[in-house]
C-alpha cells in the first residue's frame, strides 16, 4: 500500500515590529504620492520595500488597507496637534500662526501623506471606508473659517475680506508645500510656517 505524504505545517509569519511597519507604510506612502494610488500595484511597493508582492501580503491584506493606515495615523496626529491649538484659548491672531505651524509639522512628519491626501481625497470619499476624510473635512472648515470669523469680529482681521475665499487661499497655500518640501531641508517646519506667516498677516511690500 503506498504510503501517503504528509505535508509540514508551514510555520506561522512572525508579525511586523512596530518599526518594520512604519518603514513599509512609509515607503508604501512615497510610492502612492508619487505614482498616484490607481497606478500603484503591490508589487511595486514590495519592489521598492525590497521584498515579493506575496510577503507584503504578511503584513497587509491590500494595498487599501495600507492607504487607509496612512491617511488616518496623518490625520490622527494633526488633529491631536489642532485640538491642542483650539483648547488653548488663544487669539484669533495666535491661533491661525498656531494652526499654520502645526500643519507645516504634519508637513515634515508626513509629507506624502499629505501630497496623496491633496491627490487623492476627492475620490476616496465616496468609499465607505474612507468617509472619515469627509468629516476630517468639515471640522477642518469649521477650524480655521471659525477663526478668521472670530478675528474679524474682534477687529484683527479685515472686515471687507471674503473669508471662505480668505479661508480656501490659507489652506490651499499651506498644504500645497508638500508638492516641494523636503524634511531635513535649510529651513525648519517652524522657519517656513514663520515666513509664511509673515507674508499671509503682513505683506510683502516694505512697510512706510
């Protein structure tokens, strides 16, 4: 009678150390900033990770789960950062240059988060998965128009400006530096976010 063939239990894939699985979102993160999500494959990730497509497979079950880890641990950490600028009972004045240096941190800390949140936002919304973005919207607006609101009021800002068009030209020029930013560049987060600032609330016409 032959003799049947038992197979050898395939030993179970240690999980990813914490650091591990930051250094494979974060390159996974370059390659969606760079090439967009739709273009991406998994095996392009495991190629520029150094490893096969299926290995990445141990780590993360598709590469939507990846954006998904990516695009909610940025926004986790901007919002402890704005939570923090809005508890603090600051000025309107102190508060947008306090808003504006934390979000040119989130810059340095997650550039290509951001640059894929710019891309991409537009069409992940309409997944399920990834309504959290829509409401990471709103409080976003209600954040900063609600500042610009508070200032105007209490005569620190201009009254004659459109404010959602002020408010949408603060934004805009802010999250776009991800497009040329690059962390451990001549300037600091806080350098430019000073700069910025400097320009935005006084002008860059010399003064009289």
């Amino acid at each position: 009678m032959p003799t049947t063939k038992t197979s050898a239990k395939k030993k179970p894939q240690a999980p990813a150390s914490p650091e591990r699985r930051r250094e494979l979102l974060g390159i996974a993160a370059e390659v969606f900033a760079a090439q967009g999500y739709n273009a991406t494959t998994v095996r392009k990730i495991a190629d520029e990770a150094g490893m096969l497509a299926g290995s990445l497979y141990y780590h993360f079950d598709s590469k939507e789960s990846m954006l998904d880890e990516i695009l909610s641990t940025f926004l986790d950490e901007l919002w402890d950062g704005y939570d923090t600028v809005l508890a603090a009972g600051l000025g309107p004045r102190e508060t947008i240059e306090a808003l504006v240096t934390e979000s040119f941190r989130e810059i340095d800390r997650h550039r290509a988060a951001v640059a894929i949140y710019q891309k991409e936002s537009r069409h992940l919304v309409d997944q399920e998965r990834f309504h959290y973005l829509v409401d990471s919207q709103v409080r976003f607006e209600k954040a900063w128009l609600g500042t610009l609101e508070r200032g105007v009021a209490a005569g620190v800002f201009r009254a004659d400006l459109d404010l959602r068009l002020t408010y949408r030209f603060v934004r805009d020029t802010v999250w776009v530096a991800a497009s040329w930013y690059r962390p451990g560049g001549q300037h600091s987060p806080e350098e430019i976010a000073r700069q910025y600032l400097s320009m935005v609330l006084d002008g860059i016409a010399p003064r009289a």
